[in-house]
C-alpha cells in the first residue's frame, strides 16, 4: 500500500522516526475473528521494539498457536499454569495477567452472525408485507374506482376469468416494474458504496417481491371477477 506495486524489499520504512529496513512481506490474510485487519501490521524485532519504540522492558501481548482446535483448551491452561509460576499472587491479588482463546471469539462471532440473519429475515418480511399491502390496497382501490369498466366489459362478453387475468395482469406490470427499478437503484447504491452482493441473493429478493406483490393482487381481483354485472355498470 505505501510502495504501489514495486517490490518493497530492501526499501527502508520509518516506524515513529526510526528507520526500518524490509526484509520481506507477507501474504494478505485480511481481518481476523477480533475484526483486526491482519494487513496493517508491521513486525519488527522484539528488542528493537522494546528498547528504541516503546521502551519498555516487559511484553504486553503474546500470540500462541495450538497445533489442533481441540487443544485449545489445554494450552491455555498450561500457559495459564505457567504465567502463574512467573508472576506469583497471594490468595487475595488477582492475577496481572490474562489468557484468551479464540473459541469465546468464535461463540461470539456465531452469535452475532445468527442475530443478524434474524434480524435480516425479520426486516425482509416486514418489506415484502409492506410491498405486498401496497399493490393490495391499490388494486382496491382501483376496482371500487373501476366497476363501472368491470361492468360494460361484462355486458359485452367478459367472462370472470378475464376480469381475474386483467386485474392481476396489471398487478404484475406494477410489481415486476417496481421490482426492477429497486433493483437498478440498489446495484446503483451497492456501487456507489463499494459493497458486494451476491446475484442470487439479489435474484431470489427480486422474485420474492414479484411473488408477494402478485399473491396480494389475487383477492381484490377475485372481488372483481365476482361483482355482480348490475351493480358494476351503475358503477355502486
């Protein structure tokens, strides 16, 4: 990132005005369970670090690497054991030091990760609720407004089923229409703001919406495929 795409070793970089030389680099590893980005890290020897950027005489962090997942656990406990030998406490003092292990971040991460499908699944829902009570309420509206057309197409042959096919035929122009101008306006915001979006996520939301919208159209076509001729030519 500082140097663009020249090999950066042997160049010299400046940590806190002392300079330093590149003896190599590391592949990217991107951000770990602790959402610390791995790639803006810069290792240097420990006494320099100690001695001429921080000095200090004692460590503050040390990363250990278990050999499996399953034993985690017990070598934690045997650093644990083993910091307690070094740093001894009385009954009453509490430890000055802690360990960590990554399952308490990985728990975390899981949890995390389930609340925000939930909420995800709970804020689709309310959208396709929203969406689909407002092709409902417009097909309402626009058989109430409309009995009088319902009417004289009955009066000149039109059978239930194409006064059915009509009505839920517009509400598939309105839904399908709104379905992709939201998804031209999302590809738009996703690219203005650099997120990626899976295509089949998108492509199931897309037919979700369609799907909903269409579904809603179903019961105020129904009520004007079955309104009485009479009643719907004098438009009551």
């Amino acid at each position: 990132d500082l140097y663009g795409d020249r090999d950066v070793v042997g160049e010299q970089i400046r940590v806190r005005g002392i300079p330093f030389v590149v003896i190599g680099l590391l592949a990217e590893r991107g951000t770990g369970l602790d959402a610390f980005d791995e790639d803006e890290v810069v290792f240097v020897p420990l006494k320099t670090a100690r001695r001429r950027l921080f000095q200090v005489d004692y460590v503050q962090r040390l990363f250990i690497r278990a050999d499996a997942s399953a034993n985690v656990g017990v070598v934690g406990a045997t650093v644990a054991a083993l910091l307690r030998g070094t740093h001894p406490t009385t009954a009453t003092d509490a430890p000055d030091f802690r360990v960590q292990d990554q399952r308490r971040l990985v728990s975390l991460r899981e949890t995390t990760i389930a609340r925000l499908g939930a909420f995800q699944w709970i804020v689709a829902s309310v959208l396709l609720t929203a969406g689909a009570a407002g092709v409902f309420a417009l097909q309402f509206l626009s058989v109430r407004e409309r009995q009088s057309e319902v009417g004289t197409r009955r009066a000149v042959g039109a059978t239930r089923a194409m006064i059915f096919a009509q009505f839920v035929a517009e509400a598939t122009v309105i839904t399908v229409g709104g379905g992709v101008l939201g998804v031209i306006i999302g590809m738009f915001g996703v690219g203005v703001a650099g997120v990626r979006v899976s295509v089949p996520v998108a492509i199931a939301a897309f037919s979700a919406s369609c799907i909903a919208g269409i579904a809603a159209a179903f019961e105020p076509a129904r009520r004007a495929a079955y309104l009485p001729p009479a009643v719907a030519f004098r438009g009551q």
